[in-house]
C-alpha cells in the first residue's frame, strides 16, 4: 500500500515528462554532439594504439555513451526542493500523507527513466554507427539497466540531500556543481578511472561517484558476475546510506522550521 | 546648445551604471555572492583534473595540442563566458523576456533596446569564471606583454561573439515562437566545441564550426594567432566575429519590426 502511492508519483512524472518535446530534443542533439566530440577526440587518441589502459576504442566509445545517458537523464530535483523551503512552500507538505523525501525521489526517479531510455536506445545506435558492436552487449543488458538504474538513483539520492540543505543555506547550486564535477571526475564519466594513476584509482574506484557512473558503465563494457555483485553491493549500500542521510537531515529541518498563519 | 552625446558612448555609459547597480544589488547578499564565486571556480577546476591525467596516460599531445594548449582554450572560454554573463547576464532569458511581452518595458524606455535588455541582469558566478580564467592563463601560459594584451583581446572578442550567438538564435522567437531551447543549445555547443583540441575535427563539421557555432572563431583561430602571431590571420578573425555580432543585431532589429505588444503592465524598478 505504502509503495503505492510512490509508484503513482512514480507514474504522473513519467507522463510528465512526455510532454515536453523541445526539451526532450535539446537534450538528445545534445548527447548526439557530445558522443560526435568523443568519438573526434578518442579516433585521435587512438591512432596508432589498440588498447589505452586496457580499454579499445569500441569499449571507450560504448562506456561513455552509458555514463552521458546516465549524465543527461538526472532531473534536477534539488531546485524544486531548494525552492520549496526558501518560499516556505515545503510547510503545506508536512501533514499530507507522505515522506517528503521519497516523494521526491519517486518523482525524480519517473522523470529520470522516461529520460534515460530513449538516450540508452540513441547511445546504442550512434556507437554502432561510429565503431561498430559492442561484444556481449546483449547478455549484459537485463543486469546492466538495473545497475544504471540504481547508478541514477544514486544522484537522486544526493540532490534530495542538496535541495534540504537550502535549510542551512542560502545558495545550494554550488552544492550540486561539486558534486556533478566529482561524478565527473572521481566518477569517471569522461573518462575511464582505469585511466588514472594507481594511488588515484585506489580512491576513486569505491566512491559513491564511481557507483553512479564508473561500475554501471563497466558491466556493460567488461562483463563479468564478480563486477556486477560488486556493482550492486556497492550502489544499494550508498542508496541506503544516502537515504538515511536525506531523512535524518530532513527531521533536523522540520525541527528548525518555523510555520506562520496558514 | 550643447552637443549630443554620441551613441556609442552612451551605451557604454547605461551598460557601466547597469554593471554598477547589478553588482551592488548582488554583494548585498554576500555569504551566497562568494559561495557562488567559489563553487564555480571549483567547478572549472575538475576539467583541469581530466585532461592533466588524459595528457599524462597518453603521454605528448592531441594532433598538436598539448595539456597547455588546452588549459588556454578553457581560460579563453571561462574569460568569455564570465564576462558575457556579468555584463550581459540576461542574454539566455530574451526568448522569455519576447513571448511573455516583457519586451514592452524595455521598449518604453529612452534607450536602445538591445543593449539594455542584455545588460540588465549580472549572473553572478560568472565572477567565478573571470576568476578561473585569470588564475588558469596566468599559471598555464608565458607570461609577457603580449601574451596578455592578446588573451584579454580574445577574451573580449569571446564575450562578443557568445553574446551575439545567443542573441542571433533567441531572435528567432520573434519569428519562430519559443526559440529557447534551441538558443541554449547553440551558446553551449559553442563552448562544448571550443573546449577541445580543433585539429580532431575535420570535413563538414568544421564548416559548421566555422559559421553556425562559431567556436574555431573564438578558439582555434585565436590559439593559432596566440602561439605563432599572425596580422593578417588577426585581422580576418576580428572582421569575422564583428560580422557575426552585425548579424545578432541585424536579426534583432528585424525581429523587433515583427514583434506585437503583449499589453502587460509592468515596472521595471
């Protein structure tokens, strides 16, 4: 019953999101001139070179495409939420029959996968074109969704947690800049972390950031059951660990909020 | 009688007291002024991160770019956007700013249109960007007198040629209806491209490069200009992004001949 009504927010986000097609086109041009500026850029860098860091330029250009599509599909749930408490607005939603943060989450998580799939299908077609099958793809699928799935979770988790902190100040978006750059980075969204230095992969490869990008991408490029029980260990243990943070933070907050008149 | 101000002057004249107003309305709120100044400039730096390992692995350079050549075009970049952002902060909302009939406002005023609109609003993290650009140029690049005047040269030229880009494409709202997205895309792709080494493109893109996202204008041909000086290839590149700031306000104008008042009634403060 009570995963009901998370499903039904779930639902009204997805359709939601069917609505608006100008934005829907901006993003897919965009990841189709990011995929064209990756493949410009790693043809470069592979002339001449079969593997880099263990990875060929097939496996490169298929990795990125599932840490863009990843990228591309998170909902920016942490600008409603910010919004909410500096406006004052989160108080009409403390006596509705909900958890604010999972109704978040649930309508972040609708948004996100009616986003992500048509970015996985245009991902798959545009590596095709560009440099041919990827090996294993298919028997890679089914566990691999799963893991990009949770992967997204992961960075919905962590703007429910930016957007509460708007309680404590008064700007969050920089917040969300760091956390993006560390998922770029440390996450090894634009590039593989097999490609850093031995002391930096040691602590990039069990970050939360390298869960939401890094692993996911990985099982569909380097298929193996060890990586995806890895995988799947390592994103639910952070999903839970930053859903606890989330709800903690925000029982702080309802503590230290104020409610004037109706 | 005294004599009239001259046009130009009094442009630069509205666009220093709008610099002047935004950026004191802005520090009233100074705890979110440096956090936003801080994250963006921290922002930047993970790129920095990227392409140091990416040089490190390969070992030498990208078709002819190396880690240094790189990290220039991003100062260039993050220069041009910043100061595009502070002195014309309102540049990505002029497609709303046309369909809601905001417009009307600034119509009203004794003030050409253009300038006013774009300078109205200051985008504060762009201060971040300058910031990064200048601490990125002065620690990546030779420091002399020329190396200076001409990445403060390009850097100007950027903050023009992505403003008209904007411009140019939010236009089309008056003839098209809502050209928003599709001009946010135009401005980021400009950059998206000018970020990577331009040798790695070739054939029909760099046409494209060249015209309908003009980031060779603002970044491979001033790379070219600033590791090996060129008058002549200077001067064409100067000519091209004057062209293009031509077309931004000639589409503009024509725009405005189409555009109907919204009746809206409002106050600018």
């Amino acid at each position: 019953m009570i995963a009901r009504k998370y499903a039904t927010v779930f639902g009204i986000a997805s359709r939601d999101q069917l609505v608006y097609l100008p934005s829907f086109l901006a993003r897919n041009l965009f990841f189709v001139v990011v995929m064209f500026v990756f493949y410009s850029l790693w043809r470069a860098i592979f002339a001449g070179n079969a593997t880099i860091a263990g990875f060929t330029m097939v496996q490169m250009l298929w990795y990125l495409t599932f840490t863009e599509a990843i990228e591309l599909s998170q909902t920016r749930i942490f600008l409603p939420i910010s919004e909410e408490v500096k406006d004052g607005t989160i108080a009409y939603s403390l006596n509705r029959p909900y958890s604010y943060v999972l109704f978040w989450i649930s309508r972040g998580m609708g948004e996100n996968l009616v986003k992500v799939l048509p970015l996985l299908i245009e991902g798959f077609v545009l590596a095709l074109i560009m440099v041919g099958p990827l090996p294993g793809y298919f028997r890679a699928l089914p566990i691999g969704f799963v893991t990009i799935v949770l992967g997204i979770l992961i960075g919905t988790t962590l703007q429910a947690i930016i957007g509460l902190l708007a309680f404590w100040f008064e700007e969050v978006m920089p917040f969300w800049w760091i956390i993006q750059k560390l998922v770029f980075v440390i996450g090894g969204m634009f590039i593989p972390i097999d490609l850093y230095p031995e002391w930096l992969q040691r602590i990039a490869r069990y970050t939360p950031f390298a869960f939401a990008a890094y692993w996911p991408a990985t099982v569909f490029v380097n298929f193996s059951p060890e990586r995806v029980v890895t995988t799947l260990i390592g994103q639910v243990a952070y999903v839970a660990l930053f859903g606890l943070i989330a709800a903690v933070l925000f029982r702080a907050a309802v503590r230290k909020l104020h409610v004037q008149g109706g | 009688m005294t004599a009239k101000p001259r046009r130009g002057t009094g442009i630069l004249r509205l666009m220093g007291h709008y610099f002047r107003f935004n950026l004191s309305a802005n520090m009233a709120y100074k705890g979110s002024f440096i956090i936003q100044v801080f994250g963006m400039a921290l922002n930047n730096s993970a790129f920095i991160i990227f392409w140091y390992f990416l040089f490190q692995r390969i070992g030498g350079d990208i078709k002819g770019f190396d880690f240094n050549d790189v990290m220039f075009l991003w100062a260039l970049a993050a220069m041009g956007f910043g100061m595009s952002v502070v002195l014309f902060g309102n540049t990505p909302f002029i497609s709303r700013v046309i369909y809601s009939g905001e417009l009307d406002v600034y119509l009203l005023q004794p003030k050409p249109v253009l300038p006013n609109l774009l300078a109205s609003r200051m985008i504060v993290s762009g201060w971040g960007d300058i910031a990064y650009g200048l601490i990125l140029f002065s620690a990546t690049q030779p420091m002399s007198l020329q190396s200076w005047a001409l990445f403060l040269l390009f850097s100007v030229l950027m903050l023009l040629v992505l403003t008209a880009v904007r411009t140019l494409y939010h236009s089309l709202t008056f003839f098209f209806g809502n050209a928003e997205s599709f001009a946010q895309m135009a401005g980021e792709m400009t950059i998206t491209f000018m970020l990577y080494p331009g040798s790695i493109f070739k054939g029909a893109p760099m046409i494209v490069l060249h015209s309908l996202i003009p980031a060779a204008l603002v970044g491979y041909i001033p790379i070219r200009v600033f590791k090996e000086f060129d008058p002549v290839l200077m001067a064409v590149v100067v000519l091209a992004d004057l062209a293009v700031v031509a077309a931004a306000a000639g589409l503009f104008k024509l725009g405005l001949r189409r555009y109907e008042s919204g009746n809206r009634m409002a106050t600018r403060l």
